[in-house]
C-alpha cells in the first residue's frame, strides 16, 4: 500500500526532485533560485522573489505527489544538509580524472569536510523520513474536494 521510507526510496524522490529541477531550468537565467542553490552560492529558502522554479512547483504540487513530498521535506532541511543530500546523486559517476566521485570529493564540491559532510548526510537521511513520514500521516486523515 505504501512504501517504506528508506535510503533507496529517498534517493529515488531526490532523482525525481533533481530531473524536475534541471528540466524546468533550462532557459531560466543563471541568477534563478535552483541555480544559485546548484552552484552553492546561496540558499534556496531565502528567496522573497517568485522564480519559474516557484511557478512551476505550484503546478507540480498538483500533479505530482512525489516532487511536491520531496520538495517540501527538502525545504525543512538546513541548507548545508541539503546541499550534501542534494550533492550525493548529484554527482554520480566519474569527475574529470575519470574516477569515481567519493564522498570526499563531494564534501569539498559543499565546502564540507568528509566527517561533516558524512554526518550532515546521516541527519539529512533522518529529517528527510521524518518528514515524509508526516507527510503520509496527513494524507490519511485529510480529504480533498475532487
């Protein structure tokens, strides 16, 4: 009936949050939220002004539970975790000395040392699940109009 909240299923829901994310931002300018939030320079959480990705999330939290659960259990996150939860399936497969990217590698990409980005990344996983979890209570108790 539903699914267990679990590493795997969380790094599905961040894949579904990155393809929406990098989908949407093509054509967008380059001072848009998800690219200073990509480029770690800034937080994404600190936007007053309605970006396309905004724009775009209000449609998707109607036609896509899973983007509109991930987006809102990342936004509850501080950013440096969501910056090291963001950055593991971010970066998958070889850097450019064609190795593959370590969990090192990745915490210098954040600004991290390994310890730090590794604990950062244990925390995310748990307010993550946390999250959903709250998230998938309410759907059991509340109605929508059809």
């Amino acid at each position: 009936m539903s699914k267990i909240i679990n590493k795997e299923y969380i790094d599905d829901l961040i894949n579904i949050w990155l393809d929406q994310a990098q989908s949407i931002e093509q054509g967008w300018p380059s001072s848009s939220t998800l690219s200073r939030f990509a480029e770690y320079r800034g937080s994404f959480q600190a936007s007053k002004i309605v970006s396309g990705l905004e724009i775009y999330v209000d449609r998707q939290h109607k036609r896509d539970a899973r983007f509109a659960d991930i987006d809102v259990a990342l936004g509850e996150l501080e950013e440096k975790k969501a910056l090291t939860i963001i950055s593991k399936r971010l970066y998958q497969g070889l850097n450019e000395a064609n190795k593959a990217y370590t969990n090192s590698d990745r915490a210098k990409i954040v600004g991290l040392g390994l310890r730090q980005y590794e604990n950062n990344l244990a925390a995310a996983y748990r307010d993550i699940e946390k999250t959903l979890t709250l998230l998938k209570k309410r759907d059991q108790y509340t109605t929508y109009p059809q």
